[in-house]
C-alpha cells in the first residue's frame, strides 16, 4: 500500500501546483508509458521548458503520482476539465509534501474561525513554528511565497498580494469520486472520511455526508457516528474507466 509522504523536504522551492504541468504529464506518459528527462525534452512534453526545469519537473511529477498505485492509469482514463485537475494536482502535492498538507490545514482551519484571509508574514511565522529554527528568515519568506502561491493555484486563496483573501475551491462529484478511490489505497493519518484531503476543501461533517449521499456509484449507511461507505467498483482504475 502506498502512503502519504512524511518526511518535510523542499520541492516545493522549485516547484508549485503547476495544474498545466501535471496535465502535460499524465498525457505524456499516456502516450510514452515512460518519460525520461531527454525524452521529455525532446517531445516538448511540457512546452517550450529549458533541460533543467524539465528535470525538475520529472522529479516533481514522479514524486507526485508515480508513487501512488494507479493513479496515473486513472487519470490517464479520465477526461478532468482545467477545475478538476486543479484540485487533483492539489490533493497529490498534499499526499507528497507534508508541510504544504499541514498548510492547506492551517488555511482551513482560519476559515473556521472567521478569519478572511492570511499574509506572507504570517505564512512566514507558521513555517516557523513547524521546524524552530531550521530556516534562515529569507527562506523562511521563500517558503511563504511558495506555499501561498500554491495555494492560490488550487484555489485556496483567491489573491496575488497581502493580504491573501481565503476561498474554497468549487469540488465536482467527479473530482470527490477520484479523492475517495485513490486514499482508500494510501495509508494516512485519518479515516477515509476524516483527513486533510477532504477537510482542506472544506468537507467534513454533515457537509461531507450530504455530498456523500448524492454520489454515484456509492452507498452510503450512517449508524450513529458510525458511516459505512461502499463503492461499486473496487479499484481507482476500474471506476476511472467506468466514469
């Protein structure tokens, strides 16, 4: 079984959401089955990118999806708008580096308490308090122009410039279905209805069980507190393919 990245790392530095990235990536490798950094090059596979972004790129993307069982041959059979693969992208990067999954938490749970948006400076003070000490202030700065950037991408905030409003991104039926059939094979810290994933998009509690309810091709049963989930495909890949 896969599972989520835990050890905090920088990949990020270099390399935020990119939505349009991981597109051309799951096309690339649809096509390629195998994508090395020449190759990737050589085919244009994510534009008109210099050798080394490329190779980052590659370092990124494989970290991202490569790592997790089929989720590339799902997303290879899906046909996800630009909003969809926004919050795909969002959920992989998530599962893949742990601080901006700590992050998308963080701005989740501003909201809750009514706060209307965030700034670098404060970004900067929460990475901070994550490792005291491992970071240099303009790294630390580095750290919160990424994070917020990324952020952003997915739709978490909706501004470029301090003060960053918070938002929520709009989640499709289609892009929930994919969130529940990739983590029930990813080990987590959660449930399969109580994590970072879904919380990070404001799902969870009653508004999570009447999403739940509406879904197709899932049963839902609530006894208590107790909710039994089942699904009428087994794996990611055959529910992409019957999608």
């Amino acid at each position: 079984m896969s599972r989520e990245e835990t050890e905090i790392h920088t990949r990020l530095l270099r390399c935020t959401l990119a939505p349009d990235e991981c597109r051309a990536y799951w096309r690339a490798m649809a096509e390629h089955g195998a994508l090395t950094r020449s190759l990737a090059f050589e085919t244009y596979a994510f534009g008109q990118k210099s050798e080394a972004r490329v190779e980052v790129l590659l370092a990124n993307m494989r970290a991202r999806f490569d790592a997790f069982d089929d989720s590339l041959s799902a997303l290879q059979a899906l046909s996800l708008d630009a909003a969809d693969a926004r919050l795909v992208a969002h959920w992989h990067v998530m599962l893949s580096d742990p601080l901006y999954r700590a992050f998308a938490v963080f701005l989740q749970a501003r909201r809750e308490v009514g706060a209307r948006d965030v700034t670098r400076d404060e970004v900067s003070r929460w990475v901070e308090a994550q490792q005291p000490g491992r970071w240099s202030g303009a790294t630390r700065n580095g750290w919160a122009s990424k994070l917020l950037t990324t952020a952003r991408e997915a739709g978490l905030v909706s501004t470029r410039k301090d003060p960053r409003t918070l938002d929520l991104p709009h989640v499709s039926d289609r892009a929930l279905l994919y969130l529940l059939h990739l983590l029930r094979g990813v080990q987590i810290q959660g449930s399969l209805l109580d994590n970072a994933y879904l919380y990070s998009v404001g799902l969870d509690g009653g508004i999570l069980l009447d999403r739940l309810r509406g879904l197709r091709g899932v049963t839902v049963h609530k006894m208590g507190e107790l909710i039994d989930l089942r699904f009428d495909h087994a794996g990611l890949t055959t529910w992409a393919e019957a999608a």
